[in-house]
C-alpha cells in the first residue's frame, strides 16, 4: 500500500493493476492550519492529484466524512469528479454535510454507511462592504446555489423548483442514509456502519456546533488515525502493517470558529465562475459578478499574475465586447438611416417653402392686378364670365376706349 500526503486528503490503496485508488476526504473543506486558524488552498492541489490519478486508474473511490466548509475552496473539486469519465464511486463515511454533501453527489455512483447522514442547506458567508457590495454578494451565492441545485435535480430525477424550495430554503437539512436513498441523494446503503458517525442529536445541533465539533477533532494525527482505521478495518490489517502515527488529544481547543469561512484568495482558479458565467449572453451583472470575486480574492497569500488575472478577465469579458461591437454597427447604420431621413425631410420643407412663396406671389399680382379698376364689362356678353365664340377680340377696357377717343379727336385714324 502507498501513500500520498496531502491536507484535507490522502490517497491510498493504488492497486498494481491499475484498476481503482481510494481518495478519504475527512474534516473542514480546505485544510484548516490549526497556528493561524486560516483555510489554506489544497484545493488546486486537489485537482493536479485527482487528474494524475485518472491518467492511471479506471475507478476511483472518494470516501467522505466531513461537515463542510468553504465552497468556493469545494466547487473545484465538485468540478473535476463531476466531469471525469473515469467510474467515479463517493462514499459517505459518517457526515457529508453542506460542501461535503455536494461532493459526495459528484459520484457518478453514490454509496452510504448504515449510520451515516447527509446535510444539505443553502449556500453562506460572509462578506464586508456598502450596499452595492452586499448585493453582489448575495447574486454570487445564488449562482453557486443554482448550479448546485440543477446537479441535485440531474441526480435524483426531481425538479430543481422541488429541490430550491425544499432543501434551500434557509434550514439544515439531515438526512439518513434510508431518507437520502429514498429521496434519490445516494444509491446504495452498503452493509458496514461509520466507525466515527456523528452524534446520534446531530439533527438538533446548530451547523456552527456541527463545524466546530469537527474542527476540534481535526488535529493533523486524528486525520491520519481516522484514515488508518478505516483501511485496517477493509483490510483487517494491523499497526504494523500502516505507516500512519496514532491519535493523539490536543492539550486545548482552539476558538470557536465562524460558522461559514468568508471568502479569500486561496483559490486562484477562477474557472468555476468562469463557467457560471459562460452563456450565450453575458451580461453587464456577470461581468460585474466576477469583478467581485476578484476583488475577494485580493490581498491573500497567492495570487495570480497580473497578465494571468489580464487573461481570464478578458476571457469573461470577450462575449459582451462583442455585443457592444454589434450595437456600435446597429447604432451607426440607425443613425446613416436617420440622416437620410432628416434630408428627406430638409427636401421637402424646402419644396414646400417653394411652393408657398410662389402662391404669394400669384395672390401679389392678382392683388394688384384689381387694384388698376379693370372691369370686364363689355365682353360681348350679359354674362360677364361667358366670353362666347371670338369675345376676346372684341374685349376692350376703359384704357383702351380712352385711348382710341384721344387718337380720334387728334385726327389718328387707325
């Protein structure tokens, strides 16, 4: 039997054959560093040993036994079970509560000790900052929450509206191994009993008194105890034949924690909420979503370079970028279309500025047309408007008498 020592996890049993290895996940989601009482980032680690792993071995077996803890620090973890083509199998060992809930459902085959529970509740945290901060906050959680719940809703054949009002509702939810088969969480009920279940009133404890339980027990020896006495028992192996020092009890307890980690830097992946934030159409919101999660992750032990944190902003922002480019070109050929329109328009004003001034015109000289006293009063006719057959001959205005009697008495003949 090998070993591989890592934080929150170990890996055993790596057959010769190549056909299965056994991954234990046992106490707070990440590794908690018991000097400084900080979350520290396995989790990447986590992902590098994992896909190590399915290069070599055909079935994987993830036994779990953990309240929780951050999910941030869980969603890459749930990622890469949940996306492996290998013959997952998760196991519930004693508790699979809240993050620890969500990656035992990434098995593709999901296995339940006798005496075991499932936790599931809704997404936590904590966050610090004005209003505009909060909200966004509060939309992140949410997104997480919506990808979790569509998971469970794939894994037990109901409804995501079935599981968001029943299961994230704002309560903890307990379930028994019986009550989790039967609601379609687990698979099977295997015939072995957890050697470190939880409380028998574990269903009347508050989440923090569950976390903080296993936090107090989580020593770096107690891991590796929990561990080594599991595979004893699976394969009746005694102390001799374990590389894994004992329990040992801590001198004190360390300081209640807070119930839900808030967010730090520790994960600098980022690919979760990429993901979340790869759809058809970004929005403005999701852009401003992943602002904040970098944000978050500022000013903590690692961090990504600035041409990393460049990339994967750019990558997020490259969809809207592309819709801004679209509505420029809409809004240029609108406006093209608009000044078209506008000439148009300048066009006929002027026709009509056109045909005004020439009525003016024509009521001017008909004006003053009447204002010379011409009569048409010897048309030929009673009827001043019917001219008759060869009347404008014989039209004569006054002017024209006046004239014609001046020229007669000057001896004119015409």
């Amino acid at each position: 039997m090998t070993k591989n020592t890592a934080k929150f996890y170990e890996i055993f049993n790596q057959s010769d054959d190549d056909s299965s290895v056994d991954i234990f996940i046992y106490g707070v989601i990440p590794h908690l560093d018991w000097d400084t009482y900080e979350l520290k980032n396995d989790a990447e680690k986590f992902v590098k040993d994992f896909k190590k792993l399915e290069k070599d071995y055909d079935r994987i077996n993830i036994h779990i036994n953990s309240p929780g803890g951050s999910l941030y620090h869980a969603f890459p973890i749930f990622n890469v079970i949940a996306n492996s083509k290998k013959e997952i199998h998760t196991y519930n060992d004693g508790l699979s509560a809240s993050a620890g809930g969500v990656l035992l459902l990434a098995g593709k085959k999901i296995h339940s000790a006798k005496n075991a529970f499932l936790m599931i509740h809704r997404a936590s945290g904590a966050a610090w900052g004005d209003a505009g901060h909060l909200r966004q906050y509060a939309e992140t959680l949410e997104k997480y929450e919506g990808v979790v719940a569509d998971h469970f809703a794939k894994v037990t054949g109901k409804t995501k509206e079935y599981i968001l009002e029943n299961y994230f509702n704002g309560k903890d939810y307990f379930l028994t191994a019986d009550e989790a088969l039967e609601e379609g969480f687990i698979h099977v009920i295997e015939d072995y009993e957890s050697e470190d279940a939880p409380p028998s009133d574990i269903k009347n404890m508050a989440f923090s008194e569950v976390m903080n339980l296993y936090r107090k027990e989580e020593k770096p020896e107690s891991f590796i105890g929990k561990i080594t006495n599991h595979i004893r028992k699976t394969f009746n192996l005694n102390d001799a034949n374990t590389d894994a020092p004992q329990n040992t009890t801590p001198k004190a307890d360390p300081p209640a924690p807070i119930e839900t980690p808030t967010i730090t830097n520790t994960d600098m992946n980022f690919e979760t909420s990429i993901n979340l934030l790869s759809k058809d159409t970004v929005s403005a919101e999701d852009i401003t979503a992943i602002k904040a999660e970098i944000e978050a992750y500022r000013n903590a032990g690692e961090k990504l370079t600035a041409d990393e944190v460049t990339a994967k902003v750019d990558e997020a922002i490259a969809p809207l970028n592309s819709q801004i480019e679209n509505l420029t070109a809409e809004k240029t050929q609108l406006a093209t279309e608009i000044d078209t329109v506008k000439a148009a328009k300048t066009q006929k004003e002027e026709e009509i500025t056109n045909l005004t001034n020439t009525i003016t015109d024509l009521n001017n000289t008909v004006e003053a047309y009447r204002k010379t006293g011409v009569q048409i009063d010897n048309a030929g006719s009673d009827n001043p408007d019917d001219m008759g057959e060869g009347a404008s001959e014989a039209f004569l205005s006054q002017a024209d008498v006046d004239a014609r009697e001046a020229r007669r008495k000057a001896g004119i003949t015409e």
